[in-house]
C-alpha cells in the first residue's frame, strides 16, 4: 500500500500489516523506518519528497 500526501509531499509506503510499529527517522531525518515487533521494517516514509 501506498499513500501520498499532496498537501506535504510526504510518500509513505506499507510492505505489511503491523498492529503497532515505530518509526526511527534516519540520520538527515528524510526517511522513518517503521519497525513492526520484531523488528523487521514494516513501512517507509519519505518526508517532503519533493526536495530530494
């Protein structure tokens, strides 16, 4: 699944269902890993992606 914020430009994709799931933001804090609880990554989110 994916969804795209227009009003934010924010891009955020789901590889699977997670009931609940952190997010940790990468080192430039463009992109937050979503983690399930095993600690696989369940979804990505691109942040503004328009600037990249």
């Amino acid at each position: 699944m994916a969804d795209y914020g227009e009003d934010v430009g924010d891009l955020y994709i789901k590889f699977k269902h997670a009931e609940h799931t952190e997010g940790e933001p990468t080192d430039d804090g463009q992109v937050i890993l979503h983690h399930d609880k095993k600690g696989d990554i369940a979804a990505i989110e691109i942040l503004d992606i328009t600037t990249i």
